[in-house]
C-alpha cells in the first residue's frame, strides 16, 4: 500500500508538491494499480513470459540517411555551455 506521507516524501524528493485532494486521488490510483498487478500475478504461466522494454514491436529497422562525414568539435559543442567538467556539459542537480 502506498501511503500519503509516502506520496509527499518523494514528492518532496523531485521538488513539487500536490493539493491533499491530489495526494488523495494519486494514492487511490496506487491502491487500483497494485490491485491490477496483484491480478496479473494470479496468471498462471505468467513467470515465463518475456518482459516487453518497449511497447510497440518494430520488426522492420531502416537504415537511417545521416550524414557521417559531419563531426562536431568537443570545444566547439562546449563553447555555450555555462559550465563544463572533463568535457562535458555540467548541469544543476535536480533529484536526491
């Protein structure tokens, strides 16, 4: 069971913060998904089907057309940046 005070804990944790009526409506919607989960685990032979990585099979993969004579600088691409580390674009940390 996911709990409201464990709802606004990682709320808290990527910096936003819900109404209670929206902490309410979220966990009403955790406790729906367990129970659907809870419900596909009753499958029998569930245990040996092969878990999907993306929801659309594509069995037909093209070539693309891209230029690959056409190479970037690492000194060009980093003269925008505000600031870099071991050439590499550094960026503020957004999550614990």
């Amino acid at each position: 069971m996911i709990t409201k005070e464990a709802l606004k804990k990682y709320a808290n944790l990527l910096m936003f913060d819900m109404s209670d009526l929206e902490y309410q409506t979220l966990e009403e919607e955790f406790a729906i998904i367990l129970k659907q989960m809870a419900l596909i685990g009753k499958i029998e032979g569930i245990e040996n089907v092969k878990p999907m990585h993306f929801p659309i099979i594509n069995y037909q993969v093209l070539p693309r057309d891209d230029d690959k004579t056409f190479n970037l600088d690492v000194n060009d691409v980093l003269l925008n940046a505000k600031e870099t580390s071991a050439n590499q674009v550094k960026v503020p940390k957004v999550v614990e």
